[in-house]
C-alpha cells in the first residue's frame, strides 16, 4: 500500500515518528514566533518590518551600541544595520552619535520615544513566555530548558561539521 523508504519504512510509519512529531510542532512553534515579531513591530510603527524590531531590542538589552556591534549580535553585515538605523532614525526610534574615542564609529541608541513605542508593542520576548509558561511547575521548566540545551547543542555539533 505504501511504498517503502529508507530500510524498509513506510512513508506513513516515517511521517508518524517522533522526530517527525517534534520537526511538526517546531514548524508551529517557529510560525507563531514569527507572527508575534511581526505583530509586535506593527505595533511599535506599521512601517518597521520585524528585523527594525530585532534591532531596537538589542539596543533595549544592550544600550548603545557600535554598528558592527549590532551587526555581530543580529549576524548580518554592517551595510543591513546601516539601512535599518536611518529607517529607525527617520522613524525617531532611534538617534547616532560618533564615538569620541574614534570619530569614524558610530553609536546608535534608542531614544525616549523608542523605549515608549517599544514599551506599548505588547508582551514578546519574555513577557510572552512567562504568559506561556507561568503555569508549568519548576521540575516542568527545568527539563524543558535541558530538553531545549540539549537540541541546541546538537544543532552546534552539526554547524562545526
């Protein structure tokens, strides 16, 4: 009835195992991150695609910072982080200045308004976990957070191949 794949597997035993269980609610995991990002950047300005939101966050955590700086924590070149800071500064979200150490380098800072606008966006990031996951026990967190290290540690093995 099936055809058989890989060893003698069923393409419907495949699409049944757990892996296949696991890449299932990581692809709905990831799409409903994706649509809080977006959401959360439609509400600080409708124009700010979600990577601006990426951004104005680093600077959140982080304060001012030199481009390549940002370039480095968002893994992008500095020429992306130039383009997104003028639409951040064009927006007010965001303002330069030089560096009085090195006149070349520039910092780029949220401004008041930024902070404001990020501050009415709605919960993301950790307010949204801690609405998610308030609920579950410590032993429950504990093992999810190793569960998670764990699969970070592979996706690692995998790069360094």
């Amino acid at each position: 009835m099936f055809p058989e794949v890989d060893g003698g597997t069923s393409r419907a035993e495949q699409a049944a195992s757990p892996i296949h269980e696991v890449e299932e609610q990581m692809s709905v995991l990831a799409g409903k991150i994706r649509a809080s990002i977006r959401n959360a950047a439609a509400a600080v300005d409708p124009s700010l695609q979600p990577f601006g939101l990426k951004m104005l966050r680093i600077l959140e955590r982080h304060g001012p910072v030199h481009a390549g700086a940002a370039a480095e924590m968002l893994s992008v070149d500095r020429t992306a982080i130039s383009r997104q800071s003028r639409q951040l500064e064009d927006l007010g979200l965001v303002a330069t200045r030089s560096d009085p150490e090195d006149r070349r380098a520039r910092f780029i800072e949220l401004t008041d308004h930024g902070r404001e606008r990020l501050r009415n966006a709605g919960p993301t990031g950790f307010n949204s976990l801690q609405r998610v996951l308030g609920e579950w026990s410590d032993d429950d967190l504990r093992q999810f957070a190793a569960y998670l290290a764990r699969w970070v540690e592979g996706w690692d093995a995998l790069d360094a191949e």
